[in-house]
C-alpha cells in the first residue's frame, strides 16, 4: 500500500508515521522540530509516501491566496513555517478551511504568530514533536546499517554529533563505504551545514553556545529588529542553537568573526548586569569565551562567599587571571583552594604571602596575613600526615606573631608533644573574638586539659567547643576539623555514641568537595567497627574507598581496612589488608591524634610477623606519650594495643610495660581501669592462671567501655585455656553473651530477622564450630577443642557457609554472630 513504509526509509521516519494517513483527503499534520530532528527525513519521506499515492504535493504558498486556489486532493506541505509572513500566514490559516485538501505544516518551533494554526491542528489532525536522538535512536540506526557500536563509541558520537540525525546518518554512511574518522565525517557534515547558514543567523548561532538563554531582544548586531527576528528564527531552527558538541562550537568559531561575536556578548553582558539578571553559568560561559568585563570580575567577587569551596576556588583563578590580588585575597582564594583539596595551589598561593608580605621602614610586617598564611600551610601538611611539619611552621612564626590563630597553633603542639610550646601559643592569643576563634580558643583549652588534667572535665570542654555558634564551621582551613579532634578525644575514651553524634552531624552538614567529608566519613566508620560493626567497608561512600586521599585519610582508612580484616579472623584478609596498608607507613609520621591507626597497624604487624616496617613508628608514639606525661585519655588506648601485640606475640615480658601504665592510669581514668583489669587477666592467661569469677568482670568491663570485640576475644580465650570443663563452660557462655549483646545493641545490614537463618539449620556439631568460630578461635584451636583435625573443621565451617547462604568471610561471621544463641554446655 501507498501508505506504508516505502523503500530506503529510514525506520524512525516510519515510526513517527504510523498514525499518519497520506490518503486522507482533508490530512492536517503539524511537525515541530529543529534540523537536527528527523523533521526534514520525515518531510521527505511524506512527499514521496503522498506522490507515490497519486497526490500532488504542494511546497510553496505563492499563488494560493484568494480568489486562487488549489487543485482538489492535492497536500499544500509547508517547510519552515516558523518564518512565513504575516501575509503568508493568512493565506494558510484560510487553507485549513478547505477540507478537500490536505495541509502538512513543519516548523522549526512554535512561534508566537503560529501558535493558532498550531491549536487547530491540534483538535482536528496530528502534532508531532521531535526531538534529537537518543542513545536508543543511535543503537537502532548503527543496527540498521550494519554498523557494530560499543558503549564509548556511542557515548562519543551522541556528545559529538549532539544527536543529530543528519550527522548521525552521515557518519553511518561512511563507516562502511570507507572507515572515516568520526571527528572527521561529523565535521565535514556540520562544516557544511554551518556555511550554508546566512552570517547572521551563524552569529546568532554562536552566541546560543555562550548564552543558552540568549533572547532575541537582547541582540543588537546593527540590524533592524524585524531583521534580527526572522534571523533568531532561523537560528533557532537548525539544530545548533546551545549545542554542546565541541565539533560544532569549533566550526562555528572558525565560521565567525571573534571580535563581532565578542562585542555582541559585551553589550549583553551590560544589560544583564544593569538589569540584575546576570547569572553565574552565563558569567562563566562569557568568562571562558575570552569576554573580559570588568562587570564580570566584579560578579565574581560578589559570588565567592556564597559558594562551595570547590566552585569559590574557580572563580578567585578568573579574577586573579586578569587582575593582581591583594594579600587578603591571595589569603582567601588560598582557603577556598584549601577546602576544596588543592593543597597544591593552596600552599603555593600562602607561599607567596610568606614571601611576599610587605614590612613597614621598621621591618614589621602584616603579622595577621603572616599568621593565615601558616595556618593554611600547616592545615596542609597536617592533611599530608605531617603535623610535626604543621608545628615548625608555627614555631617559625613565633607565640608573639600569632594572634587569632594562637588556638590552632596550640593545638598542632599539643598533637606533637610540644606542652611548653603549646602553652606559651594559647597564652598569646589576641584578634578579634570572633564565632571561630572562640570556638578554637575552647577546644584547645578542652585538649589541653586532656593532657594534663582528668578525663571528663576535658572531653566536656571539648564537645563544648562544638555547641558553640560556629564550632563545627569548616570555613576556615585548620590543621584538623573541631568535630573530628572531639571524635577522636571520645573514641579514645571508648564513649562511641557521643562520638557517632559528634560526626554525625559534621557529615551532615559537610559538603562532598570539602577537605574534611572523607575524613569525617573514615572516623564514622571506625567508631562502627570499634563498637562491633561488621558492615563498616560496605557503608563507606564508593568514592573514598576508590580515592584518591591524602596522606592522613589513607592512613586511617587502610588501618580501619586493616582492622576489619583482623576482626574478622580471617588470615588471609588480613595478610591482604596489610599488604595495601604497608606503603602508608613510608609517609606516616606520629603524632597524638593517629594513636589509633598506628596501633591498628601494629597488631596486624604482629600478626603476620612483619614487624620491621612499623617498629620506629611504636616507638616513637611511645616517645611522645613519654614527653606528655603518659596522659591517661590518650595513652591507654594505645597501651592497650601493646597488651594485645604483646598477647599476639606470647611475650609476657612485653606486656608488663603497658600493664603498668595502665595501672597507673586506672587511679584518675575509669576507661583506663577497665583496660587495665582485663590486661591483668591477660597476663595471668599466659601464665596458665584461669580465674572464671575474675575474668568475666574482666571481660564486661571491657565491653562496657566500647570494646565488645576485644571482651569476648578475652572470655573465649579463658574458656579455651580452663584447667576444668565447669570453667570453660561458663566462660564459653560469657563470651556468647558478650558476642549476642553486642549484636542486638547495633545496627546493621543484618538487623531483620528475616535475614538470618535460623539455627536449627545446623547440626549439632556445626552449631559447636559456629560457636568456636564465633569466638575468633583458629581451626587447629577449634579442633583441639573438639578433638577433631583441623581439615574437619575447614570442611564443617564450608558447609555452613553454603547453608546459611554467605557470600563471603564477613557475611558468615555478621550472620553467625546473629544466629548464634547461649547453649549450656559444650562437648
């Protein structure tokens, strides 16, 4: 039939026009679509689908206004009606009365004076609107051809060809015939479409890629208006207006005279300033076309305190490419930059302060610039995992010469043992009392007290520094964020639920490009882990895991790697995360606040018998906690790692160091006593002494001071070393208590019950290793326990691993740990 697809049509043509029917003797159809649509396949193919049904088609209006007109049966087809004249316009709308022809109208859009005809049309006949193509579109027209397309060529060729169907074609065409380059086919394709545009309307066209809003009444171009009208028309109808294909943005620059194009965009750039209309994509579009405007730079300025680090630090690198910054804002966009990551940028732009920084005829110079200029620098460093650098720079500087930054320089000594220092910077501090500086002043004092006095008064001066107005304010780049030095402090005290709140909020109201949203992130994680979390990896963003991160960020996220893997007794893991780990200890330097991931790093060490590269590392945070005093707060935690190495490692002699400075510490700190009673059940465990009254508190203890892992690590290897069946039970069970309560009191990705399988999918001796296995013990522990070879127990925790459906190590032991239950007696 006439009507149906004729041949070498191409097929999205024939889609649109199924619900079209050429024979229909009063056929209205309205086509709206730029050029680069289907709109002139789609004419084509209705002219020669209405000619091959013997129709007449009629292209032009001339000579069909009354008393004219035309021939019966025939279809009047109008291209381009977005540009017809008034006169022309009458004469259609007079057509459309006829209903013994037919009338097919396309239009590159719907103008103002064809939108009657195009509401008509829409109660009486058919309204097509097109669109380019889609990635769907190009996959069937590279199927049609025969034309193999993988997923970056077709991401290439719909950013290139901007989805035209006219380019898109062109390209097809030529694959087969010769193999030509796409960049080459699609510019010769858009060359030629582009110098066979009136000048005018090609300027036109080359103003939309600057201004995608661009209105016709705000171009000049010393053209009359009706002129510029009929041409902004046109313009619009080609398919190029606001294209983002970079092949058509380079043709139409060679295409246009530069200096006619950048006059037109400075007049718009006036009126839009004048009018308050300017906006900030606009003004870096015009920016990036060479346009320079002192307007533009003026907008920026305006603009930078009002942005994201990321985006302030782009708009101070325009103002300072055509102008000279003062010292102030040299200081600024260095803060931006700083915020944003580009510590690279960041630490040359406060270089140049440092060197720059004019003195007056006797020699005193701008100490406060002097003074942001080290903090920018030292904030940079510290985020190296250099703190003791941080510290010279503010030693370099001098108490007397720190004024408002007197907080974060006590602060940087304090994290690098320097308590004199630390004391003389917070002693000299002036400026202004403002919401940060305060706020600083606060949390300085807090750690100082830490230090050298009790635990609760310093951790409660701390948080304070957070409830402060501006305590949490990221604004200011710093050697380590307020809420991540109050985490830290808590963390150290096994208070994980005020340090979840503590960072918790800081993520919430962090943005994705600041300095500090990975790092808030890593230190969420680790209070999970610390408090008995499995899952932690897997909440992680994706982008942290992938980084790239800063030297210090690294450290704590390979140690928390490090530290899931160890938790999970997984040897092979473990050895893994180690083997990732390792290369940070190169660039690791000691200091107060990365206590935790070093120790993290030192247990694993051990562990694996690898312990050379982390050696001068322990010793020299032995050094530092020496040179503070042993501060009860900071210390115990780590000497409670050289218990466990010490446990690891099966040197009593090793532990007895620690065990003393804990006990020591455990007569003013609660946290400390706590470690220090289960480090003495510890020692006593090694000695082949098992106490079941005294090593349960032990162990509670533990777990009431945030260290469920660590409690029933302690109770399970009492059970496994009781001289008597009696003993090992009861310790057995205090160790599934502590391992069940820990699990109820935290939140995971197993919480439904829905998710676990029930126990009584297991036999009763799979249900005994599971318990084992729980517990941490190895498989020759487990099987001398059972008195069965560790090969069985491998083959017995395989096949639990297939009936309780887990995917890996780390889902067997979060499901286990959930299923497992207190069972009175062992074999």
């Amino acid at each position: 039939m006439p009507n149906q697809r004729l041949e070498n049509e191409p097929s999205h043509v024939t889609d649109l026009l199924r619900r079209v029917d050429v024979l229909d003797t009063s056929l209205r159809l309205f086509v709206v679509g730029n050029d680069a649509t289907a709109r002139p396949h789609l004419t084509a193919a209705l002219v020669n689908r209405i000619t091959a049904c013997g129709r007449t088609v009629i292209t032009s209006l001339t000579g069909l206004a009354p008393p004219n007109s035309p021939p019966d049966n025939c279809v009047v087809l109008i291209s381009d009606a977005q540009i017809l004249s008034p006169i022309e316009l009458q004469t259609l709308t007079n057509l459309l009365r006829c209903n013994d022809i037919g009338v097919v109208i396309a239009s590159g859009r719907i103008t103002p004076t064809l939108g009657p005809i195009h509401s008509e049309i829409s109660t009486t006949g058919t309204v097509l609107h097109l669109t380019t193509a889609h990635r769907s579109d190009i996959r069937k027209l590279a199927t049609e051809r025969g034309v193999a397309i993988n997923d970056t060529t077709l991401s290439q060729l719909e950013l290139l060809s901007a989805g035209s169907f006219g380019a898109l074609e062109a390209y097809f065409e030529s694959v087969p015939a010769n193999g030509r380059d796409m960049t080459e086919v699609l510019r010769a394709h858009f060359l030629h479409q582009v110098t066979a545009i009136p000048p005018l309307e090609r300027d036109i066209v080359k103003i939309s890629l600057t201004i995608s809003d661009v209105d016709v009444h705000e171009l000049h171009f010393d053209q009359e208006r009706d002129t510029l009208t009929v041409a902004f028309d046109r313009a619009v109808s080609t398919g190029l207006f606001t294209s983002q294909s970079p092949i058509i943005a380079d043709v139409l620059a060679e295409s246009t005279n530069a200096g006619r194009i950048r006059a037109e965009l400075v007049k718009i750039v006036d009126r839009r300033i004048k009018s308050g209309t300017l906006d900030m994509d606009t003004a870096t579009r015009l920016f990036d076309s060479g346009v320079r405007h002192k307007g533009l730079t003026t907008y920026f300025r305006e603009n930078i305190d009002n942005s994201t680090a990321a985006i302030a630090t782009d708009l101070f690198r325009r103002v300072q490419s055509v102008e000279d910054l003062s010292v102030a804002d040299t200081l600024r966009y260095a803060q931006v930059a700083a915020r944003s990551g580009n510590l690279e940028s960041a630490c040359r732009l406060a270089d140049s302060v440092l060197t720059d920084t004019p003195t007056d005829s006797e020699g005193t110079a701008d100490y406060a610039s002097l003074a942001g200029a080290v903090r920018i620098r030292a904030g940079a460093s510290a985020a190296c995992g250099q703190l003791r650098a941080a510290a010279d720079l503010y030693s370099w500087l001098g108490p007397d010469r720190l004024g408002a930054e007197s907080a974060f320089a006590s602060i940087t000594f304090l994290g690098t043992g320097q308590l004199d220092e630390a004391t003389a910077a917070l002693a000299n501090g002036t400026g202004s009392p403002s919401s940060v500086t305060v706020g600083a002043t606060t949390l300085a004092g807090g750690l100082m007290q830490s230090i050298t006095g009790v635990a609760p008064i310093a951790l409660n001066t701390m948080s304070r520094a957070l409830a402060l107005p501006g305590g949490t304010d990221s604004s200011v780049f710093q050697p380590d964020s307020a809420p991540a030095l109050v985490t830290l402090a808590l963390l150290h005290n096994g208070a994980h639920e005020r340090a979840a709140s503590a960072i918790s909020a800081a993520i919430a109201i962090d943005d994705a490009d600041s300095h500090t949203w990975a790092r808030h992130h890593i230190l969420g994680a680790w209070i999970a882990m610390l408090s008995g979390h499995d899952n932690v990896l897997e909440k992680l963003p994706k982008e942290i895991l992938t980084g790239p991160l800063r030297e210090r960020d690294t450290l704590f996220l390979q140690s928390l790697i490090v530290g899931v893997a160890r938790r999970s007794g997984d040897l092979a893991q473990l050895r893994r995360a180690w083997s990732s780990a390792e290369h940070t200890l190169s660039a690791c330097n000691v200091d107060l606040f990365a206590l935790l991931p070093i120790g993290e790093l030192w247990l694993a060490a051990v562990r694996l018998d690898e312990c050379e590269p982390i050696e001068h590392l322990v010793d020299d945070a032995r050094l530092l906690l020496r040179s503070l005093g042993e501060p009860p707060l900071w210390s115990s935690p780590f000497h409670w790692y050289g218990v466990q190495a010490a446990i690891l490692s099966q040197s009593p002699a090793d532990l007895l160091p620690h065990a003393r400075i804990l006990a020591e510490s455990a007569k003013t700190h609660t946290y400390a006593a706590g470690l220090a009673n289960a480090g003495r059940q510890w020692l006593l465990l090694m000695q082949g002494i098992v106490d079941a009254d005294e090593v349960e508190p032990a162990a509670r203890g533990l777990k009431r001071i945030g260290l469920p892992w660590d409690a029933a690590r302690l109770a399970g290897e009492a059970a496994l070393r009781a001289p008597d069946t009696k003993s090992a039970t009861a310790l057995l069970h205090v160790a599934r208590s502590l391992r069940i309560e820990s699990s109820i009191n935290r939140t995971d990705a197993f919480e439904s019950s829905d998710t676990i399988a029930p126990p009584s999918v297991l036999t009763e001796r799979e249900q005994e290793v599971a318990e084992l296995v729980v517990l941490g013990l190895t498989y020759r522990e487990i099987g001398e326990r059972l008195y069965i070879s560790a090969k069985t127990v491998e083959h017995h925790v395989a096949r639990i691993k297939r009936k309780v459906d887990a995917q890996s190590r780390s889902d067997l032991m979060v499901i286990l740990r959930a299923m497992i239950t207190p069972h009175p007696t062992i074999s």
